[in-house]
C-alpha cells in the first residue's frame, strides 16, 4: 500500500517518523516507509505491507481521534490518495 499527501513542513512530518511507523503498524501494517519528493515540493508518501487493506481503507477514511490528531500534529494536509498492489 502507498499513501500519498502533502505536509504543511517536511522536515516537521520527517521528524515524526518513528511515531507515524508505529501507529501504521498499529493497524496491521509492516514495512512502513517514509518517501519525500526530489523536488523540494511537500509532497510525500508512507510505503506499507500490509494483509488487511480494507481494515487500513476504512481507519484512513474515518480515522479514529486519536489518528486524527497524529495527523495534524505530523502537518499532513487532506486529501489522502491511497494506492494497492493490483
């Protein structure tokens, strides 16, 4: 799975790295990545394996409180594309 979005800061969204990979594993996830665009642009993307993507689907579409308030402390700015191995 890829998740894509923009930051308000990438160097803010980089620093919550080890935060971020534990609550996606949190959700069955493993093998969470981090990615940023070359370009300097606030582009950025999470890479994750994962065994249960309609689980992962719907806590993106609705994320809990908890979630929610991770993602606006790590700068993430809405919308999320969400991209599965086909």
């Amino acid at each position: 799975m890829i998740i894509t979005h923009a930051v308000a800061d990438v160097d803010t969204w980089l620093s919550f790295k080890d935060e971020r990979a534990g609550a996606i594993s949190g959700m069955g996830a493993s093998d969470v990545r981090d990615h940023v665009a070359p370009d300097g642009s606030k582009a950025v993307a999470v890479s994750c394996s994962t065994d249960d993507v309609a689980g992962m689907l719907a806590t993106l579409e609705n994320p809990p409180a908890e979630l929610g308030a991770a993602m606006q402390r790590h700068g993430v700015v809405p919308p999320l594309a969400v991209y599965v191995e086909g």
